[in-house]
C-alpha cells in the first residue's frame, strides 16, 4: 500500500502542466510543502530542458486539421 500511496502522494512529482500556453507552466496545490514546490521546479526545469512549449506547438501545427476535425471539437453538438 505504501508503494500506490508514493504514487499518488503530489508533493513528489510537482504539479499539474498546463498545455497551450507559451511558457512552461505547472500547477501546484495552494498548501504545498517546500518538497512540493522543489519538485514542481525540477518539473519545469525537466519541460524547459526537453523544449515542451515548443514540440507541442509543433505537433498541433503538424496536426492542425486532424485535431479540429475530431467529434469532441464539433461546437454545434452534431456530434452528441
């Protein structure tokens, strides 16, 4: 049980990423602990590293039409 409470416990893997935004960005709960907050920097320091912003504008470039053509984007509800 430990080894799933590790897993879920937040405050060591940093925070939510925030995707479509020009900058690396990550959500941290509002009462996280200093070992949150050091995480959550390793996480963006990991996505600045790994050029994140950048591969992710790249692939919806690359992706544009399939992505606006999936069922879930029809804003008219024809797809419901």
């Amino acid at each position: 049980m430990k080894g799933v409470q590790a897993k879920l416990d937040y405050s060591q893997h940093g925070g939510a990423v925030v995707i479509g935004v020009n900058a690396p960005v990550v959500k941290t709960h509002g009462s996280a602990g200093p070992d949150a907050v050091a995480n959550t920097m390793k996480q963006i320091h990991t996505m600045l590293e790994a050029d994140l912003v950048a591969k992710v504008q790249a692939f919806v470039a690359d992706h544009k039409e399939d992505l606006a053509a999936r069922p879930e984007n029809d804003v008219d509800g024809a797809a419901e």
